[in-house]
C-alpha cells in the first residue's frame, strides 16, 4: 500500500470514527428529547453519590439540549482531529483518560446534588492535550499543532475558571488536566520506542 493510499485511508477512518461520535450525541439527544423529555440527564456524573458514578461513563454522551449539543459539535469535531492528527489512537487515549479523570474530578469536588453533562469534558481534554503536545513531545508539528489550538482556541481556557451559573467548570478544568496528562503520557511512550 502507498504512502498516499495509507494516508486516504487513515484520513477516512478518522472522519468516520469522529462522525459516528457526533451521531451517536444527536441521536441520544433527539431521543432523550422526544421520547424521555430530557431525564436521561439524570444519568450524568452526580458528585459525591455513588450511584453518581455512572456518568462518568455516560456525561460525554448527554446534553442539556440541543443548543448545548450545537456549541459542543464543532469544537469537538475540530480538537479530536487535530487530536488524531498524527496518531489515531491519540484521539482513543486522550478520550478515555479526560473522560476518566474529568469524571473522578468532578465527582470528588462537583457540588452535591448538581449534575454534570456534556462532551466538553472531552473537548476540554483535547484542548490540554493539543496546547502542552508541543512542549512535552519537542518536534516541529507537535508545536505548530499547540500554537494553531492557542491561536483558534485558547480563550477556552479560562473555561477551566468557576464563571458562569449551569456550567460545569469542574469537567472543564478535569478533562483538560486528563488531556494534560494524556500528552505527557503519549510523549513519553513515544520516546521510549523512538
């Protein structure tokens, strides 16, 4: 197989894999909507209660709406490509771990009784995955790939901050430490087989 024909092939994968994720969010939202009236959201992480916990599985999956849904779509399209940019497997490992450690995050200092929903949890951690890339991995693309996320979505960052009532900077501040973490990892798997 040619180096193109490869790259064809990885790019369609890719574009696949990010399509069914966002299809997979509208068609739980538009069902959550019309048939459930909006109590899956229920199912999200609920801090400090056990049964809580679950949503660490299933907050990325939920939304408060379609408006919310709207506003997550286009970041998480754009962050999880350049995300598996160079690596698609970086898009699986960065997801799991800010899904994780957002979850434990804001189930550990969430307030009780609120419940938290949303992919920006991923987003989150693919923003602090892409913006410390650069620096833990030390190579050229790496680096313009940090400064093109600082440049198109830096002012995210203060998302991470406690500034808006029904927002949940927890996950935000969570998901990009997952990210974070994620890309020291990923950077340091990659020099121990380089």
């Amino acid at each position: 197989m040619s180096m193109s024909s490869r790259q064809k092939k990885s790019t369609t994968e890719e574009i696949k894999t990010l399509l069914t994720v966002i299809g997979i969010f509208w068609i739980i939202e538009i069902v959550d909507i019309v048939i459930f009236k909006g109590k899956l959201d229920r199912f999200g992480i609920q801090p400090q209660s056990i049964v809580g916990l679950r949503g660490i599985i299933f907050a990325p999956f939920l939304h408060g709406g379609f408006g919310h849904l709207i506003a997550n779509t286009i970041p998480f399209l754009t962050l999880g490509w350049l995300t598996m940019i160079q690596e698609t497997s970086d898009f699986y490992i960065v997801s799991i771990l800010a899904a994780v450690v957002g979850g434990i995050g804001v189930w550990l200092f969430g307030g009780a009784g609120s419940v938290h929903i949303g992919a920006s949890i991923l987003i989150y951690g693919y923003l602090g995955f892409l913006l410390l890339r650069g620096y833990f991995q030390k190579n050229l693309p790496s680096i313009l790939v940090s400064v093109i996320v600082l440049f198109l979505y830096g002012g995210l960052v203060f998302g991470v901050l406690p500034s808006q009532t029904g927002v949940s900077w927890q996950g935000h501040l969570f998901g990009f430490v997952g990210g974070a973490i994620a890309s020291w990892a990923i950077a340091k798997e990659k020099k121990y087989y380089s």
